[in-house]
C-alpha cells in the first residue's frame, strides 16, 4: 500500500493514509508530504476521508472497520488494492507481474534491478524493501513491474503484458474451494497475458500450459541453470537458452529458490531484446530484499538472521541455508502467520518444525483473522512437542539470554511482527 501512495503522490494526486500500525513506511511517506493518520480515529481522519474522491483499501482490513463503513455509506468510489494496481499496470505500454506462492518479492526485486541495469524506463512496485529501490521505484513510464499475489485471486485484476509463475503450492486456501481452483486461477492469470513464464520442476506449473519455461532439472526447461557451483550457500551457474549456452551468473543471495528468481528474471529480459551481459549487471549486484535472511545484529556473539518464510517449504529452505552457515547450535523462533493457514497445513508445518532442536513457537499473527484455538501458535507447539511456546517480548528477550552464546546462530522466522520484535531485541541488547 505505501508504494501505490508513493506513486499517487509523485503522480501529482493529493493523498492520505490511515494505519493501524507506525512504521519506516509511515515515516518515509510523511517526509514525502504524504499524511499519514496512525491508530487514532478523530475527526481529522473522517475530515481527510470526506475530501477523497477514491477509497483505496487492504485485504487486510475488515468490512466492518469504521472507515470503511463510512465510506460505503457515504458512497465513495471504493478500490481494493488489487484493483488500483490493476488500473496502474494498465497505463503503462509493458507490465510484467511476478506470481506465485514463493519468492514474489524476491524476483520482482531483481526484475527491477536488471531493468534499471539496462538504463531501462521503469517503475518498479515492489512487496519489500530492496536496498538500493526500496520498495518504490520511478525511472520512467516504459515498463511497469510488481508482484501479483493470489490471495482472493488478486493477481486476476492486474492486466499483464507478461506473466510470471515462480511455483504453485497449496497456500490461501482459505480463499479456494480445491487445488484445482487454485491452479486454474494461476492458468487465467498466464492465459490473459501476451507472453507467460513458468517453472519447469513444478509439476502444478507445467500443468498451465505450453508457455516458456525455466528450470534446473529439467532437461527440456527453456532457459536452465547448469554447472551449478555452491560459494558460501550462493550460486553461480551457467544459463542455457533452448540448449545454448548464454553466460554465467554469481548471484550473492542465498539459497537455490534465488536460482529459480535469476532465471525468471532473465528469461523476461531476453523476450524484451535485451543482451545477456547487460542483463548480469543486475542481477550480480542485486543482494536481496529486506526480512529476506536479513542479518539483524548479534547477541553475545550470536548471530541474528531474520526471514519472512512462513510456509512450511519455506521454513524448510530457509532452515537448509541456515544450517549450512551456522558455525555452532541454530536456534530458531518461528511465529505462524494466520489462525487459517496454519490450521489447513497443520500436519506440514509439525513435520518440518519437528526436525529442529532448539525451536521457540511464538504467538500467532492473526492479521485479518479472529482467533481460532484450532490454528493457533499453541496449538501448533503441542502437535510439534520438544519445542517452547511464547508469546510475549519479554519471554523471548529471557530466553534468548539464558540461551544464545558466540558462534550461535538465532533464526527468526514469520510474515508478522517478529522482525520488528526481533529488532527491538536486538538492539536492546547490542545497545
């Protein structure tokens, strides 16, 4: 939402914003001029709404939240998130959107960066904050890039040029009858673009349709990453196009989900023209995105990483990446995000959990959800057993020095408020 105010606001339109929560967002965009009103209803705030010809509003928030009643009431013209996204993609003459149900944020990161590399004009609408773009970017009117999420078959209201699909696993299904209609969301979604791109060692992905593909395994993807070299748990690799050997990419973030992000990304670029080695630039000195196995500090000599993962397949790959960096114990602190999603993958989330020797279970983030014992954090402790449940600072500030010691590593895990708890902690006690 604070990247579609930015470019409200550098596009000339008066704009305001109301949140629950303080932040480097809300922080960036006062500076910008932009107001924001934070946690309090007064009267300024329904001042501010009266003004406003367009109501644009977050997944997030409830129907029955006050703002939103007063101007359905009112009579406002009222836009999802999705669909203002949607009516931006739709100025500009390329738009790429980047779906899938893990590394969205990541890819369209890296497409902004390699788009930036080839002096492109571009604005880039990004889930996260990259450390060089933030998580707005406008160079130009060309090209237009941002990441398309299927929650509520979002991703559906963004009219792409061209599609990307990074994999498909069995997430949101609070918003989907079956997996069958899961995947046919992604298949419209490739079908209404001009071109479309998908992972060729997803079976779910394969099943779209004949589009150009990408991979690692399979022998027959479009563009392949071959001769793989693990550096420290990066990558460097060579890319083949349709069997011919292009160029070698050293990436320096972690992980192989980032092979799959470089090869979606630069399949992309090349259907646009561009020369391989203008597309490297990129893609070589992009280095990740925030809360993407950040490193938030140290704690007596322990090193403190935070991730976003909040999947079981991403906890487990996050945890692999971890493991093969940690000098001494890892320890990890996870806080399941949804009552909902945890309670569909329940059996998924224990069986990866379960194979971690220090694990802390901190209190669920319910974001738009009402509590649900069921789907719970506390839940999800007592299936995993061996583990410890907390819910509070205080608790996990204790734990962490009863515990921690130098050569440790402390993985904090989750789409919540972890990372900023996370934070506090660790600047507390660095401090």
């Amino acid at each position: 939402m604070s990247a579609l105010a930015e470019f409200l606001s550098v596009n000339g339109y008066s704009v305001a914003g109301f949140d629950d929560n303080d932040g480097e967002n809300v922080a960036r965009l006062t500076k910008k001029g932009v107001a924001i009103f934070v946690k309090k209803l007064n009267e300024k705030v329904y001042d501010e709404l009266e003004k406003s010809s367009i109501i644009v509003y977050t997944d997030a928030i409830s129907t029955d939240h006050p703002l939103f009643q007063t101007s359905k009431t009112k009579g406002k013209l009222m836009l999802s998130r999705a669909e203002l996204l949607g009516k931006i993609c739709a100025g500009f003459p390329y738009s790429i959107g980047i779906s899938g149900s893990h590394g969205k944020t990541t890819c369209t990161a890296m497409t902004a960066r390699s788009l930036d590399g080839v002096n492109a004009k571009f604005t880039a609408h990004i889930g996260g904050m990259d450390g060089v773009l933030g998580n707005f970017c406008a160079k130009g009117e060309e090209f237009f890039v941002s990441e398309c999420c299927e929650y509520k078959k979002n991703l559906l209201k963004v009219p792409c040029e061209v599609a990307v699909v990074l994999n498909i696993d069995l997430d949101h299904m609070e918003c989907y009858q079956n997996e069958e209609e899961l995947v046919e969301t992604f298949r419209r979604f490739c079908n209404s673009a001009k071109r479309a791109f998908v992972c060729a060692d997803d079976e779910r992905c394969l099943s779209l349709g004949d589009f150009v593909t990408f991979g690692i395994n399979n022998q027959f993807a479009d563009y392949r990453a071959v001769n793989l070299k693990e550096v420290g748990q990066c990558y460097h690799f060579t890319v083949q196009e349709y069997g011919k050997e292009l160029c070698k990419i050293r990436l320096k973030t972690k992980g192989l989900c980032n092979v799959y992000n470089a090869l979606a990304c630069f399949a992309v670029m090349r259907s646009y023209g561009f020369h391989e080695k203008e597309i490297l630039k990129g893609l070589e000195e992009f280095s990740g995105v925030k809360r993407r196995f950040e490193e938030m500090g140290s704690y007596n000599g322990a090193t403190c990483i935070c991730d976003y993962a909040h999947h079981p397949k991403e906890i487990a790959s996050t945890i692999d990446i971890a493991s093969g960096l940690c000098k001494n114990r890892l320890f990890v602190v996870f806080q399941p995000h949804t009552y909902s999603r945890t309670k569909l993958l329940m059996q998924e989330f224990v069986k990866v959990l379960r194979k971690i020797d220090n694990l802390v279970v901190y209190k669920s983030y319910s974001a738009r959800e009402f509590y649900d014992e069921s789907g719970s954090a506390k839940t999800l402790s007592e299936n995993v057993g061996g583990c410890l449940y907390i819910e509070n600072m205080r608790e996990l500030k204790a734990w962490l020095k009863r515990n921690a010691r130098a050569g440790d590593t402390v993985l904090f895990l989750g789409a919540g408020d972890i990372y900023f708890i996370a934070e506090r902690i660790v600047k507390k006690i660095n401090k």
